[in-house]
C-alpha cells in the first residue's frame, strides 16, 4: 500500500477518536476539526517562524515536533476547558450546532488574519521525515498510545461514569457523579486529540491553509464515529481507517466512486444501527480468539 | 437529632402547587412510609430530598443542615440514594457494571496507577468487584451478573436499582415504589429483604408505595398526601384509624 494514504488514514482514526471520546459520553460534539485546525495553525506558524526550532541538520528535529504537539495540546486543552463549560450546557442537537460555529468562527478568523497567511495559508511548512513511510510509524506509534489511553479509560471508573452519563444522565447524577466536570474531561481529552493531530498532519500536508478545518471535516469525522461504532475505542478507528481508505481505492470505478462511497455511509448505519464494531462482535469473538490462546498456552505447558 | 428534616417544603410549576407547607422528621433507623393517591406529590418529595427538583419554599435538613442549592450528585455523597418509579438503569451496561457505577464515590484511586494497572490498583478493583458481586448476591441477581440489565425481567430490574443504590454506602435510602409490578409473594419477600438491608447496613429508609397492606406491615412510622399536603402522620395503626386518610382514599360520607 501507498505510505502516503496509510498516514490519511491513521490520522482519520485519529480524528475518530477525538470525536468519539465526548460522544461515549452522550455528548455530539463536532468541534474536533476547529481543534485540528488550530492544532495545525500551531505547527505551520512555530515551524516556519521560529528558526530555533529548525535545528542544524537537513531534516527538521522529531523533538521540535514534539514541541509543537505540547504547546498545541496546551492551547487546545486551555480553549476547550473554557469553551467546554460554556457549550456543554447545551444538550443533543444543540450541543452540535454551538460546536459547528465554533469551528466556523474559526475557519473565518484564520481566513482573516495576517499571521495565518489569509485564504493562502502558511507553505513550506518544513518535513521531519523524508519520507510518508516515516510519517506512517510516526503516526501509528502516536495512534497506539492514544488508543491505549482510550483502553485504560473505558475500563476505569471515570470511563464508567462517561458511560452511565451517555445511559442517563440524571441516574447518573443521582450516583454521586459530578455529570458537568465528567463531560468536561471528555471534551477536552478530544481537543487533545485532535490538536495534536492537527500538528502531525501541518508537516505532512507540508502547507495549511482555513479550509482545512471546515463544516465538511466536522461531518466526514462523525461519520467515521457513526459507522464503526461509538461503543468502544476500536469503532471510530476502524471507522477512520476504512472511510479514509475508501475513496482512494475506489479510483479506478472513475466518477462513480463518490456515489459508492456515499452508499457506503449510508448501508452502513442501515445494518449496523449501532456501528460495525459492537461489544457483541467481541462477546462473539472472545470463545473463539480465548479459546485458540488457552490451547496455545497448553500447548506450550507441554 | 433528626436525620432528615423537611420544613414547610412547598413545590409549584407554575400554577400547579404539587407540595404545600409539607413538615417531615425522618429519625435515624427507621422505616417511614409516604402514601397518598397517585398525584398526591410523593415522587415530587423524593425529587426535592435528592436535589432534582429544587423546592419553591421551604427548607430540606439533613443532620441539621440546610441542602439548599446542592446539586443531585454533591447530594448522594452525603449518604442520600434513591431508586427510581420509571427505572432509571444504565441498559447498556451489566448488571455488575450498574453496581460499579453506584460505587463510583468509593472507587477513586490514581489515575497513574490506573493507567499502569499497578499491583494495588488492581487489588482494590478486584475488592470492589467481589463488593459488587456480594451486592447482587443479597439481591439474587449474582446469575445475571454479566448479562445487560435491559436483558432483566421487570422484578429483577427493581432490584438492581435496589443494589446500584445500596453500592453508594447510603444512610438514607429513598425508594419509590419498589414492588410495583412484583407478585404479591416477591413483595412479601421485599419486605423481608428491606427489613434485612436495614438492618444489616444500618439503613434509614423512606419508603413510597401503593400497596397499603405492605407499607402497614412494614413501616415503622407513616405519613399520608394528598393534593401536595400531608394530611395524617404516624404509626401504622393511627394512619388506618384517620378519618382523613379514609376520606382521601374511599371518598367522603354524605
């Protein structure tokens, strides 16, 4: 496969999880491209600007990266801790449409301002890595840490409160847990997410410009959520990978592919209500996968 | 002192009074009863103690002490659990789950330790697990364990809110019509069962019920609405003997 998609993909899961964290908690959000964007905005300004950061040697630092991604997760974290107490009094429907202009307002401020570069956006935003295939490990080592966060998280008690509070809300309250701080963490652990993916992707993209982070970003990303499941971490990248993938490989039916793809979105939630990965595909799953390990382990006993 | 104490709490949603000038002493231990006609403002009560509802006048004393703007959840750690008339489980989640979750005030630990599955992280989680097990034991659902509450028959689902409540460690349990759509031998073993968890967690419990000969059975002391106003407190033989409750209940005598 082509280095260059497998890294459009890892960063869709990426952006999968980020919308996925709030809504395991009940909350739409669609907030993650205008995190995604600022995230990038961070990188494309502080890589170009700052010639400290540029290092002596031909390709640009991995620990310069690794600052960008620190100070864009700090801006983001911050924005979202405030925004986040604001717009999460909002519930359902509403809740989407205050994220929508957040990411609008966004998107217009940064076509607007002269440090952002207007509607040209910042170039030559200089590359870590010479290759896609070094992007690729990159982002897959990113992906696996973020995903076994997610792991941690679903299986503790704060991942067990975001659940109840998704269940019901107010018999969730009635457990002694404090619902507005909960939904709080949720939202700004998915600013995190996808700011640094914002960072990632300003470097390989090699330019960033307003349009990255628009009201078609907001739905792609959901619907990665909506079709491979909201239930655990495995769903929205799942969701990512494949719907990221999906237009790519699907070139060579021509003008069609669009109309596939579309169909595609929309089989999927007709037969998988819930989204293709389920708690019930692993209860289904577990016998087979357990019992081929338990044999193995026998096996090795003997 | 009184545990819980209700000072003329009176409830309106705009112009309907659904509680008015309603004074309550619930004493550490006891069983209290709340019976009334449907309507009569009983689940409208257990809203105002549990910080659902906030009342429109009044005051609500728990040891003392006002509860006045606190929210539900700063209410339930303080020892205040309740069940729910139109069940209120989480149904995406097990019936072990559904008990974890009750815990939550008591299950903190690091979030380090979380993340790195330390030896004492796991300890303390496989302790909480056995707790919740014990829990749904003494409710029989121990069977169901791993199997989605929305799996539940009605009567075991009763119970689970039962068990999700006592997982708080509550002083005060506050439980809305526990044996609706119970036969009449699962509400006889809901009295005992009451009795017992009362006792054994050392429980003051507030009761709402329709069943008139359970609550007599059962409830230490009594008291009865209607039309948001308490309208005859006491034990269960000077409650049968009121001639307002009979009026309430039966219709009055030309």
């Amino acid at each position: 496969m082509d280095a260059g998609l497998l890294e459009q993909m890892l960063l869709g899961a990426l952006l999968g999880l980020s919308v996925y964290l709030p809504l395991r908690c009940g909350q739409l959000s669609l907030a993650t491209p205008g995190f995604f964007a600022i995230g990038g905005t961070v990188a494309a300004l502080l890589s170009t600007r700052v010639p400290a950061l540029a290092g002596s040697g031909s390709t640009y630092p991995i620990t310069s990266v690794l600052l960008e991604m620190a100070l864009a997760a700090l801006l983001t974290g911050v924005l979202a801790l405030g925004l986040g107490r604001v717009v999460l009094r909002l519930r359902g429907i509403y809740l989407a449409i205050a994220t929508i202009a957040l990411v609008e307002i966004l998107r217009v401020v940064t076509l607007n301002l002269e440090f952002t570069g207007g509607a040209l956006g910042i170039f030559g935003i200089p590359q870590p890595f010479n290759s896609a295939a070094g992007y690729a490990a990159f982002t897959l080592a990113l992906l696996a840490l973020i995903c076994w966060l997610c792991d941690r998280l679903e299986k503790t008690r704060p991942g067990r409160a975001m659940a109840a509070i998704r269940d019901d809300e107010l018999a969730a309250a009635s457990q002694g847990i404090n619902t507005a701080d909960t939904k709080l963490l949720a939202f700004v652990l998915s600013a995190l997410v996808a700011g640094i993916t914002g960072v990632v992707a300003a470097h390989f993209l090699n330019s960033w410009n307003a349009k990255l982070g628009n009201f078609d970003a907001s739905i792609t990303t959901l619907a990665f959520v909506v079709f491979g499941g909201s239930r655990t971490w495995l769903g929205p990248v799942f969701g990512g990978l494949l719907l990221t993938a999906l237009p790519e490989l699907l070139r060579p039916v021509g003008d069609l592919r669009l109309i596939v793809f579309g169909a595609v979105i929309l089989v999927g939630p007709l037969f998988f209500p819930q989204g293709v990965i389920t708690p019930e595909l692993f209860k289904w799953f577990k016998p087979r996968i357990g019992g081929i390990t338990t044999a193995a382990a026998q096996g090795v006993k003997q | 002192m009184n545990l819980l104490q209700l000072e003329d709490v009176g409830v309106r949603f705009g112009g309907l009074r659904a509680l008015q000038g309603v004074d309550l002493e619930v004493k550490q231990g006891e069983i209290f009863g709340l019976l009334g006609p449907n309507g009569a403002g009983k689940t409208t009560l257990f809203n105002v103690i549990s910080g659902l509802t906030a009342p429109s006048s009044g005051t609500v004393r728990w040891r003392g002490a006002s509860l006045a703007g606190l929210s539900s959840h700063r209410i339930a750690r303080l020892g205040i659990a309740r069940t729910f008339q139109n069940l209120r489980l989480f149904s995406s989640m097990s019936c072990l789950e559904n008990v974890l979750v009750g815990m939550h005030q008591h299950a903190r630990q690091p979030p380090l330790a979380a993340l790195l599955q330390t030896q004492s992280f796991r300890r303390r989680e496989s302790q909480l697990q056995q707790e919740a097990l014990a829990l749904l034991d003494l409710f029989q659902l121990e069977a169901t364990a791993h199997q989605d509450a929305a799996s539940l028959s009605y009567g075991d689902r009763r119970r689970l809110e039962m068990a999700r409540a006592l997982a708080s460690r509550p002083q005060l349990l506050l439980l809305d019509e526990p044996a609706a759509g119970m036969n009449p031998s699962e509400k006889d073993e809901l009295r005992e069962l009451i009795r017992r968890i009362r006792d054994q967690f050392k429980l003051t419990v507030l009761i709402i019920e329709h069943h008139v000969p359970l609550m007599l059975g059962l409830c230490d002391r009594l008291a009865v609405l209607n039309f948001g106003q308490r309208i005859a407190l006491g034990s269960p033989d000077q409650v049968r003997r009121d001639p307002a409750v009979i009026e309430a209940y039966l219709g009055g005598g030309t």
